[in-house]
C-alpha cells in the first residue's frame, strides 16, 4: 500500500516563482542594483562602482562565451589580490566555467599538474608571475589559450599569451554587460550542487588535492562570514590574505553580498597596509598569524595612525596575547577564525563572550586561542573519537578528531573518489585535526594527528609549547616536532626565528624559559635558530622541520 | 547518445558530510551551542537564557511527539506574543509537525475554518482568547485536543482543555530535551522542501488561503531579516509586531540566528512599550504604521527617555514624513519594508542611500516611502506588465505590477491548486500591488489593482492621496477609495480619523489642505470622518468603505 502523500506535499512542487538555485552570483546582481554608485573596489588611486564592477564581470563571462566556454569547462587565474582576480569569481562562473585561482607560491610543475588535472582551457596570468607559469607552460602538453593582465600597478614582466586582459575584456558583449537585468543575461546554475571553483590544497606530501566547491556552499559560507564579521554596506576590507586562498575564505563574494568595499592589495607590505587603511578607512581585514606579526614588527615609520578600529580575522595558529595586546594597542581587535580548503575556509570562529569582558590579558588569550564555536552557517561540528565515532566529553581534556558535517564542506576531491570517501567517512568530514571539547562548548585544536609528540609514553603538544615560545619577547616564530631519542622514544626540538637578527638568545635561555612555564618532559630538549620553512601558503612545513630534526639525532 | 558527465559531477554527490537540510531550527541549536547563558527571552520579569529556551522547545517537541504527532501533522497554537508561542516555532516542527499560528483577532467561525482546513490535531490555546475559542470549538467537527496556556501575565480566562502548557511541557523527555546535541534528539526535516509552518491570510472576501513556508524559504528569509537589519548578539528585540503575522516576519527565528534577546510583549500598548525599550535595552523592533502611531501619540506621561537608538522596521504602508520626523526626536529610526505573507514576510527594503544624509526632511521622506530593494536573498524582483510580462521602463511612471521570484515565495497555497498555479501564472509570482520603478532601481507601490481611482479616464493613486492626508498634523489616518460618480465614473472619497476627538477640522478645510498639494481631479470631493473599519491584521478594509462611499451617492 502506498504512504499517503502528505496534504502539504500535494501539488507543491517547485516552479520557477519559488525556486531558484542559490549561488553567490546572486550578491552581485544585488549590490549592482542597490549600490550601483557606491565604490565596490579600490585599486591604487582607481576605483569601480558596483555598476562598473558588475558590468567588468559581465564582459568577461561574455568574452569567455564567446570563445566557446561553457558549461563544466575550467578557466585558471595566476593573479595577486588585484581587480581582475576578483572579477573572475564572478565572470568565470558567470560564463558556466568552473574558476581555478592559483596559488601564486607554488612551482612551475606542480602548476602544471594542477592545470592539467582540472582539464583548464584558459590562464588568465599576471605578468608579475610570468617566469613561474612560463616554466609551468613547458610542463603541460593540453591546450591552453594564455590572456595576459597586464596591471600599471605591477612590477611588470613578459607576455605570455596573444591577448592582454582588458583588451580581452573590451570584445564581450557591452550591451548584455551592461543589462540592468541580470539573469536572462549571465549562465546560472541548472543546479545550486553545480560546481563553482576549485582549490587545490597545498598539501606537504603527494600531488595536490582539488577541493571542489559548489554554489550552494559558496552562498552559505558567504552568508555566514558577512554574519560573523557584520559586515555591511559600511564595511571597507582591506585584501591581506590571497584570494587564492578558499577563495580569499569567501570573503570575495561576502563583501560584495554587504555591499561593501574591496580594497585591492598587489604586495602585502607594511607602509601599504597602514597607508590603504588610513586612506581608505579599512575596518575590516583577514590573514595569517604572520600578517598579524608583520605588522606588529613593522618599522615605526610605517605605522601611520588611523581613527577606526580594524577588524582582523586570523586563522591557522591562535593569536598569541602578546600579538592581541600589540594589536589592540595599533588599533587593531583580533578575532580567531578556524577551517581548511575543504571547509570553504572558515567553519569556527571564538565568538565574544560578554563576560570575557572582565578577563585580565593573559586569561584573555587564553579564551581566544581557542578555534571556538560553529559559524551559523555550519551544519554541526564535533570533537569526536574516531575509532568509536562517539563524542568525546566536553572536559577540555580528551583528545578526538574535529569532525564537521555541513552544507559547507565541499563537494569533494576532484577525479579522486578513494580521497573523498576517506574524508567523508561515517557520514562526517574527518579534518585530521585533533583537538579538546571545553566545558564551554568551545573546541581547541591541540595538533594535527601527526604533529604529537609522544615523550616517555606522555602526548606533548606542539602547539602548546609553541605557544609558549611565541610568548618569548624576542621570539617572531616558533615551531617544536618530535625528535627520535633512544630513552624517552621522541623528545621535544624546537625551531625558532628571532625578532631581529641581533637578538642575543641562546639554547638555555629559551629551556630555561619553557621550564618555568610548562611540566618539565614537555620542555623542548633542543633548540635550533634560524628562519623557518614554510608553504606556498605560508604554513610551516613540520615534515622538513621533523626531517632536521632526525638528522640532528 | 549520452552526454558525457561533466568531470565536476563524477563520484561527488550529496553525502551527510556536505549536504544537510536548510532550516532555521539550527538557529536554535547554534543560539544553545554558542550563548547558551545569554538571555534568550524576556517575559514580565521572568527570563530564560538560550540553554532554557531550548531546553523548552525540546520539551515541547517530545511532549507532542509522545502525544503521537508525527511528520505532517498540524498544530495549532492561539496566542498573544508570549514565550508559548516562540517555542511554539521551534518545538512544533521539532516534532515534525507543522505549526499554524493563529491570528487572534479572527472570529470563531474563520477560526474553526482554519483549525479543519488544515487538520490541526492539537491546539495551544491562552486563556486570554478563551471565548473566541470556544466559539470556534463550536464549529469544529474533528478531534483536536486543547492545551491551555495559563499564563501568570494574561488577564485570565476559562480553561478548554484538559491539560494546561506547563504540566504539558513537563511531561517531556528531560533527557532528550537537555542533551547539548541537537541532531539525534529532535525530528529534522528529510528535505528543506518540506513544510515548517503555515499561515492564513486574512483576504478581505472568500475564506482565508493557507499560506505554507517550507524550511528553506523560512531559513533564507530569516538570514535576510537579519543582514538587512544587522542583528547580533547585542541586538535586543521587542515584540510589537504579532508572531502570527507570517511569523513575526520571520524574525522569530532571525533573532536567535543572531543569538539576540527576544523581549516578549502580551499587548500592544505604550506604557510598556516605552518602559520595554528603557529597562531590557532593545534596539530594534516591528511594526504596522499604527504602532508608529501609537508611539507617536502616546500620553506624554508613557513616554520615558532611553539612551540608545531603536530601529522601528515597518510596513504595510509608506511611512508619512511627519511621522519619520516624530520618531527621530522620540529616539526611533523608521526603515520601511514591504512584503506578504506569500513572501514570508519582507522580501524589499528601502536601503539608505549615503546620498540622502543631505537631504532636507521632506525629500528624505519621499525617497523612504519607496518600498525599495530586494532583500539580498531575495532572487529577483521587477515591476511588469501583466499584459506582456515585460518589465516596465525605470521611469518613477509606468505602472506594472510588482513580480517576485525566489526561495523565500511560498511553497503554495494549502489544497488550492488552482489558486496556487494563478500565483504563479507565468514563472513569477503575482502580488497583484501595482507599482512603478524608479530610475535607481527602487520601487514603489502605488496601489493595489482594485485600489486605483478612475476619474474622467485619468488614474488616481489612492495611496498618493492617502500620503497628502497623512501629513496633515489633525489626520491620523486616512483612507481613500472610488465613489461612484455620474460625470466622472469615479471621484475620490476620504475616510478621516482625526488625531483627537476634540480636534477641529471640517470638510472643506480637508479639501483646501489637499488642493495645494496634487493636481485638482486628485483632490477628493467627499471627506468622511469617523474611525476606519480594519482587518484583523490592522489594514484597512477598503472594501468596507467602497461600500459606503456607494451608499453615499
């Protein structure tokens, strides 16, 4: 016998009146019609308004037409944080292509894998990175019309393809640009699950990964990054992080979701970030932990003055209190963001307390450091022990594995079902993260799995001793891995960098340090100074650190 | 033969790790999860923090699931704006079942329309509605067993049923309802198209039309109400606007996505609003313009002073200069929105433009009577001839009317099909509200169809007489229809409330006022005075008065 269909199911199916695909392409269309004159991006003394902007995205969606993309193709972009990098997370999806931005840090090879395994037809390179993408051009034997940009405000270089960006540009259709009337006029979606981008990962073994997303995710991680941060029409966010990076962590699409202001940022330099934030009245901004460093150490001449207070979101290590009080002290408040490739970029963030209000600065930090708590946007995300795939209590104390299960966890690994399986089992997103539940419902990564340090039988974490190295005045960097001992099995060593080069710090003085601050096996055995080895995005790479340190032994 | 799949779909479908249901009910879950000791909802002097109020609303949902409600059913709840209710949007779907909130200014018959039409098996009833209730329990056929709400607040009233709502709610899974993990505990939708809730409009003929939203519309709706009003955790509500009105206009559940304080309100009246607004801080609130009304002609006496600014959204009609300029000096700030409760509520905003902050009075007010912008998660909107359905021209002149098409449209109307499919005749749905486009992309409604006046074959905006009206410091408020008229068809009618009932101001005076302000066959020939017959809902039953201007000629 059949199931009776509910009364509310009967002859309620979708139309087009109550049903369209959700797709961040949609934030543009929005602003272009309710900020049409409002500056949508800044680039050195250039600007565009939302008009400008959305019809620049439109010409390039309708000169990709044109040259036969469409649907399912993937077009590359090799840009810094300029204009048309922006303007290609709206074109290219615009035109039905799938967008592959590139990580600028990378090496000719490993470009051209990652070129080739997406299957691009089209590289849209700056000049600044001609002589990496050329080396990655011998590399692949497909097809692949190069447009050059070609920007005033670089640095130069040579021309690798037949035609330069704006020249491109200018053969779109100007009048299907300039339609006040979007949707007949740009390729949507046939489904919100379709594809928008793709990230490949950095990862420090292997071939990359290509973290596929899809426009679903996109609009949803987009909704709650403007959620978390409040950004509105009023907010003016300055482009410290590459927008290669989760698609500059969908701050691309939600800035404009606010109708807010992109100020562009070829070079993340010092006297550039004060000067864009004086001049331009930046209240908002992103990056890594060595963004924060940067501009802390920065040469007092830099450091101009400004009236607003600065927003900055990072992610990838907690913001150490000495960092949150040098910050606050510029005019900066510091937020702690937390997520990966795979999640869109951020799916955690500490959420204000109100009663932290009270907290002294170390205890402030504390509460800070810690990934935190559920965007509004993520489905759910546990502490989880992974033999058992049970919650593990919320002590602060048990160690699990960070799983998350949201609409905004992507779509999956490209042309790679055993990686996306493997990730996706049991029904959650494995980070391969491990990390404590607090009492408080605030999560706090403690290592990645293969970042423990196991002394005598006893876990260290690594992050924990770093974070007390990070506390050392005269320590910018800090990095601890396991080294091989024949007694205690591994022991703590410890890689540092120096504020400045004529800091005078020695091995004793930094165990002496940790000694008074942490149990004594967790103490690093060995200290080596120097600069650390860090990814294409700027991650510390642990494995050549765990190699020096084996051949220390 | 086959079309090759597309790279970006192979091996990467929908999984429990990346794709979930959209619904606002993980508002709650993340309100609990994230600020589970901040003030959830205020009520008298009683509060509950987010951890109580989720606590109760899982309560609820095991109560009625231990009652045997399931997926698919219908609950019905009666109720003024009390803590009952808005667990009453969270615990009804929690169950799986789908919450009709009933409009407590309808009659018994209407009621007991509503209460059969869509099958309601339970009905939360206050005490306060006891003899309406009655009346439509009369009426009722089928089996729908009572639950009183007996709350300490309420004036009191005759109990119907055999339980009251807190021993109900007592007999509740303690367990399931406190266990900090939502997902496993509650009853999710399978599928964001399904039902959460449904509403009956209140149509001024023929029986109401039930208005069902589903889970994805009221989510989306939800994160627009709260990016369009920038809600946060610091954002504290009051409710002046009636939860049954499209359910609060979605902001019952906007609010906790924002993990803000809902400050509960059983009457509408201006005491306690004022002293609302002082003593628990709120910053923000909704309204029909009678409200602003009210406020603004409230007894010197009720109104007290506050330190901060509340935003006053309203809707249902343009907000006249002087009662923008009332509510400034009060302390409000007035933004108008427009929706229906096929569109759950607001679907347009008027966005403030940086260009109007030089605006003199009247100007401004001119550019806040348009109803606006789309909501940014609304899809589309354009003003379009019925005829052709081709938009009209952005000329502020060409009349069309007002077409929507989004995710935040109704899913239908309840077992009418036929009026379903005329909704959305077309691919749009059809406000039947008759309006133009403004040159910057801003609309404005000029009327409903059957509102517009016919005058020597010359057009007359009911509304555009009705603004000039409601400008006059005697008027507090207005409404003009159609009076039949042997030379011109049609002539303008007035029906007048004055401010007091001891204010002077006559026939002429009115016609004199309106002669300097609009062209002369706009002026009306008839003005009536006396209080306006309203809808439930507070709109004014232009019918009504058609029907007396008729008995005049």
């Amino acid at each position: 016998m059949a199931v009776e269909e509910s009364i509310f199911d009967q002859e309620m199916g979708k139309t087009p009146a109550n049903h369209q695909p959700l797709t961040p392409l949609s934030f543009l269309a929005w602003a272009a019609r309710v900020y049409p004159n409002k500056i949508a991006v800044v680039h050195g003394e250039s600007t565009f308004t939302y008009r400008e902007f959305a019809t620049r995205c439109r010409l390039l969606a309708s000169a990709l037409k044109k040259l036969g993309i469409s649907k399912g193709d993937t077009v590359a972009i090799m840009s810094p944080n300029a204009p048309p990098m922006l303007e290609a997370h709206y074109g290219v999806p615009m035109s039905g292509a799938i967008l592959n931005a590139l990580n600028f840090r990378l090496d000719g090879p490993t470009l051209a894998f990652t070129l080739q395994h997406c299957e691009a037809k089209i590289l849209i390179t700056d000049t600044e990175f001609s002589s990496i993408i050329k080396d990655a051009l011998a590399h692949v034997t497909s097809d692949l019309l190069v447009i050059d940009i070609d920007d005033p405000l670089g640095a130069g270089g040579e021309r690798l393809g037949e035609i330069d960006y704006d020249t491109f540009l200018s053969g779109g259709d100007y009048e299907f640009a300039q339609n006040i009337n979007f949707w007949p006029t740009v390729v949507w979606p046939d489904d919100e699950w379709d594809a928008i981008c793709l990230n490949y990962t950095s990862g420090t073994t292997g071939n990359p990964k290509g973290v596929v997303f899809h426009h679903r995710g996109a609009f949803l991680n987009a909704m709650g990054g403007l959620t978390v941060s409040a950004l509105s029409k009023d907010s003016v966010y300055l482009w410290t992080l590459p927008m290669f990076h989760c698609n500059g962590w969908c701050y691309t699409w939600a800035v404009t979701a606010a109708g807010g202001t992109h100020v562009c940022l070829r070079q993340v330099e010092t006297a550039q970030i004060f000067l864009s934030i004086r001049n331009h009245g930046v209240n908002v901004m992103c990056g890594a932990p060595i963004i924060l460093n940067m501009i802390l150490h920065a040469p007092e001449t830099h450091k101009v003055t400004f009236d607003q207070q600065v927003t900055a979101y990072t992610g990838g290590a907690a913001p150490p209190s000495a960092v949150i009080a040098g910050m606050e002290r510029l005019g900066f408040k510091v937020v702690h963001l937390y997520g990966l490739t795979e999640t869109y970029g951020p799916s955690t963030f500490c959420a204000w307390q109100d009663a932290w209000d009270e907290l002294g600065l170390e205890e402030k930090a504390q509460k800070m450091a810690r990934q935190g708590v559920r965007y509004p946007t993520l489905f759910d995300q546990s502490i989880i022990d992974p033999e058992t795939m049970e919650d593990v209590p919320a002590d602060g104390k048990t160690i699990g594995e960070l799983m998350i299960r949201s609409n905004t966890v992507m779509k999956g690994y490209l042309k790679n079902p055993t990686a996306t399986d493997a990730a996706f089992a049991g029904g959650w997103f494995h980070t391969g993260d491990l990390g404590v539940l607090h009492s408080d419902g605030y999560i706090e990564i403690k290592d990645r799995s293969k970042d423990i340090i196991i002394s005598g039988g006893e876990n260290i974490s690594s992050l924990e001793v770093e974070e007390a190295l990070y506390k050392h005045p005269k320590i910018m960097e800090a990095a601890v891995v396991a080294r091989p001992d024949e007694k205690w099995g591994e022991t703590p060593c410890a890689f540092v960098t120096l504020v400045s080069d004529d800091a005078t710090v020695d091995e004793a003085d930094v165990i002496e340090y940790c000694r008074t601050r942490m149990a004594s096996f967790k103490v690093p055995r060995t200290v080596v100074f120097g600069p650390l080895p860090k990814t294409s995005t700027g991650k510390i790479q642990k494995y050549v650190l765990r190699e020096r340190a084996k051949e220390l032994s």
